[in-house]
C-alpha cells in the first residue's frame, strides 16, 4: 500500500468514526425532542416514528406549569457550583503549578483519585456529614456537594494552563513594582481568560445536570431541580413518558445556549495548557 492510500485510508476511517461519534451523541437527543411531541401511547405503539406521529403539545404545557421554578433552581445551583469551583481552583490551581511545594504529588494524585469515585459513596458520606452541620435540603449543601467533581477537574485544567504560563511574564511585572497580587490579578487572570470560562461552563453543566446528589442531600419539596423534577413523571405502576421527553428536551435549553455561546472559549481553554513553548 503506498503513502497515498494509507493517507486517504486513514482519512475515511477518521471519517467514519467521527460520524459514529457524531450519531451515539446524538440520536439520543433527537429521539427525545421527537419523543416530547407525542404521547405515551404513540412511544409504545410497538412503531418507531422518525418524525412526531399525532404531535402534541401537551406535553409542553405540563412541563411548563409544573418545571418553571425548577429550572430557576437548577440555575441557581449550576452559578453557584461555578462560582465556587472559580473561587476555589484559582489560586488552588496557580499553587500547584508555580509554588514549588512538597506536597504537590500528593495532592494531584488526591484530585485524580477524586474524579473516579462513583458519586453514590459521595453522596452517602456527604448526607451523614450535612446532617450533622444542617446542611441538608439546602443550597448550600447542594452546591458543596457538586462542587466536589467540579473542583478537583477544574483544579486540573487550570494547573496545566498555569503551569504552562512563562515565568518571564510574572517576572518582568514584579521588576516593575507590581505586587505578587497586583500580578496575579492584573497579567495571570486575563491570561487565563479562556481556561476560567471553560471550567466555569463544566461546573455549571454539572450542577446543572446532578441528580445522584440532588436525590440525595434534598430531602424535602421546597428545593427541586429540573431533575428531580423528571423523576417525577416516572412512577412504579405509571409513568408519563411523553412527559419525561418533554421535560428532558426543555432541561437541555439552557445548557446548550451557554455550550453555544461559549464554544470557543472552551476549545482554546482545553488545549491552553497543552503546548510546550
């Protein structure tokens, strides 16, 4: 086989598996919006209809009387779960990749370790320990609770952006009378402009889309995210899946305006500490 034709082999198969990719993604996803305009009987029909058969919008209007305020708190806990990974992982990340300390192994290792626990043995442990602290059924312990997936990934893209940063930069302003401060404030997080916007999407997108802790720390009906919200619709004897579509579709909104608004900056973000100069 010459190079030209393991040139253009390589090309169809990278095709290929990007339009697998793209159809794994995504079918879910349309399968929903589809599935929101039409009734539960219409999904278990024993026919799958690839365009809405009989729409409907009734299951809109449910959603909308019933999700409204749950979408506003599912806001809420997606800013704050954002805000607190922002809050936490700066100076924790530019620490870790500028300050030369002993513990810096230990501690990536711990946030590498962090990111595979499965999220029930967190919400387990967190529960017996908000109880204690009367954390449960509020805010703040919902947010906290996200907050520990969202930390320790946003702990990691930043260090790698940070540690990517040359120290000439922070040198030459500290030769010109800034402060360490005044340097981390006025050079290193403007530099870091586009690593802070992608963890800060990530952290809302997590929050946003929590249920194992939701389900867990919230215990009573005055706190309800959009998805607990969804659960619901799904009951032992009956389950509204025309519902459940709709929901799941009017859940994505959100998210994908704030993915689509800032795509580019999490494009760069990721890859900003990938380059060694």
């Amino acid at each position: 086989m010459t190079r030209l034709q393991r040139s253009r082999t390589l090309r169809w198969l990278c095709t290929l598996a990007t339009v697998v990719a793209l159809v794994i993604v995504l079918f879910p996803v349309y399968a929903v919006i589809v599935g929101s305009f039409e009734s539960t009987e219409t999904l278990f029909s024993g026919t799958y209809y690839w365009l809405p058969h009989a729409a409907t919008l009734d299951n809109y209007r449910t959603v909308i009387q019933a999700q409204s305020g749950n979408v506003l708190t599912s806001l809420i806990v997606g800013v704050g779960t954002a805000v607190l990974a922002l809050v936490v992982a700066v100076p924790a990340a530019y620490a870790l990749a500028k300050y030369r300390l002993r513990v810096t192994v230990v501690i990536v290792s711990a946030l590498l370790v962090a990111q595979i626990v499965p999220s029930i043995v967190l919400a387990t442990s967190l529960f017996v320990i908000f109880h204690w602290i009367h954390l449960v059924n509020t805010y703040p312990g919902l947010i906290i609770a996200d907050g520990t997936y969202a930390i320790p990934f946003s702990i990691l893209v930043l260090r790698a952006f940070f540690f990517s940063l040359p120290n000439d930069l922070t040198q030459a302003a500290r030769v010109d009378g800034a402060s360490e401060w005044q340097t981390f404030q006025r050079i290193v997080i403007p530099l870091a402009r586009s690593a802070l916007i992608t963890v800060a999407v990530f952290a809302f997108l997590n929050g946003w889309g929590d249920f194992i802790f939701a389900l867990t720390i919230l215990n009573g009906a005055t706190i309800v995210p959009v998805t607990l919200g969804i659960y619901t619709y799904l009951g032992n004897y009956s389950t509204q899946w025309g519902a459940v579509m709709a929901a799941g579709a009017f859940a994505m909104v959100p998210a994908a305006v704030m993915l689509v608004v800032a795509q580019r900056y999490i494009a760069s973000g990721l890859t900003a500490g990938s380059v060694v100069g």
